[in-house]
C-alpha cells in the first residue's frame, strides 16, 4: 500500500496556502502548512516531507535562504523543493535553480500548473513515490509489482537484494559508499557491518545475471548502479572494494 506522499507548504499567504493544501489535499497529497521559517524548520525536524513547496516571499528568511540551508543539510538535501514567487523575471529564476529548487513556478499560478508540477518533480526524485516503473539500460523495476526484469526476462530477488537495487535505481551513475547504503537501504537505527552491503550487492548481481555488470565496484568509494558499465561483474569481483 502506498502513503500519500507528505507535501510541505511554506507560504505566509493563508489564502495561498489554503488554496494549495485544498487542491493537494483532493489530489491524493497530505498537505502540511507553515507559515514561516521558523515553523518550517520545526516541521521539518519533526518528520520529513516527500516535497516542499517553498514560497520565495516570507517575513523574516526568504525562500531562497531557506532553500540554501536545506539543500547544504545532510538531513533535508535530497528533499524535492519546488519554489513559489511572484518574480518571474530571468535571473531570479536561475537564483532559485542555483539555491537547489529542482523547479520554479510564478505566480499567479493554476492549480492545474501546480499539481502537475509536484507530480513531475516527484516522479523525477523519488519514482517510487510516483508509483512507476524505473527503466535504466534494459534494467526495469517496477516498485507497484515488484517485478524487475532485464531485456524483458524476469528476474527474482530477494527482499534485501530489491531495496538495494531500487536505492541503486533512483540515484543511479552516482556512487554510495557502504555506509551510505546502509543508512539508505537497512536504515539508520540498524546496526549491521559493512561488509554486509557487499554480501547483498554480490548476490544482487548474481540475480541479474547479464545486468549484473551495471552494478559497479568503485575502487575505494563504494557502489554505482551505471547505466553503461565500463566491466564486468565478474572483474568488479577481483578488483574488490
Ligand atoms: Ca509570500
């Protein structure tokens, strides 16, 4: 069963916000409102949104400081931002881009605009969130079903093995170190070794036969999932961590 994914909504307008909320609210989307920096950052440090909505205008911090802050936290960096502004003009656009809005939209808006937004923004961050199917290189996990298959085989793998793999899949060509991957992938409050991230990485490859040259070693960093693998599996095994 999949939650409805959490949007956090700073913007000082309650008007603006009602309107937001209500819409995201009749859309399958659990609305939480903050009326300023302060009360977003305490929300924030209460439970983590799937997106936040981010208003540029707001008494005391602007959006823009506040959107710096949260992409340099190790804690709030990975959260999809979209920013709201009445300043439509060039640069203040790049501004917001450059502060880690992964969009921008200007107001006046629609809700129709909106929604379609959080909803694209979503599908780009967190697919799993979106409910689709991810494709890399012949590679398809599909998080509804829980199938993944390689150039239309079916593949089985084991609970661990998909976790790890749909983790690779969504941050893929980037390399996660086995700490990383232990916080992402078995959480933060579980103490396991690291070895045993190379255990599940080495049966993952194995379930992906073929496919399994794209989960790479990165000598002295950790592991990639790549769309174009530049080894095999089986020299990614000799060359080990
Ligand atoms: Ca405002």
């Amino acid at each position: 069963m999949r939650t409805m994914p959490a949007v956090l909504i700073v913007e000082d307008e309650p008007a603006i916000a009602e309107l937001i909320a209500v819409n995201l609210r009749h859309n399958g989307f659990r609305p939480v409102w903050a009326m300023d920096s302060a009360s977003a950052q305490r929300e924030l440090d209460a439970a983590l949104p799937d997106l936040i909505l981010l208003d540029w205008m707001l008494p005391g911090e602007s959006g823009l400081v506040l959107a710096k802050r949260w992409r340099s936290a190790a804690r709030t960096q990975a959260i999809p931002l979209i920013m709201l502004t009445a300043r439509g003009d060039e640069a203040d656009r790049v501004a917001g881009l450059d502060a880690g809005a992964d969009d921008y939209i200007a107001k006046p808006f629609s809700t129709k605009e909106l929604l379609a937004r959080v909803r694209a923004v979503l599908r780009r961050r967190t697919p799993e969130q979106a409910g689709e199917a991810i494709t890399i290189g012949g590679l398809v996990l599909d998080p509804g079903t829980y199938r993944v298959s390689f150039e239309d085989r079916l593949l089985k793998l084991g609970p661990t093995e998909f976790k790890l793999l749909h983790y690779l899949m969504t941050h893929a060509e980037r390399v996660h170190s086995r700490a990383q991957l232990l916080d992402k992938v078995w959480g933060d409050h579980v103490y396991i070794e690291e070895r045993t991230v190379d255990v599940h990485v080495k049966r993952l490859r194995e379930a992906l036969a073929q496919a399994g040259a794209m989960v790479e070693t990165v000598r002295g960093a950790g592991y990639r999932l790549t769309a174009q693998p530049i080894q095999t599996a089986a020299a990614a095994e000799k060359t080990g961590a």
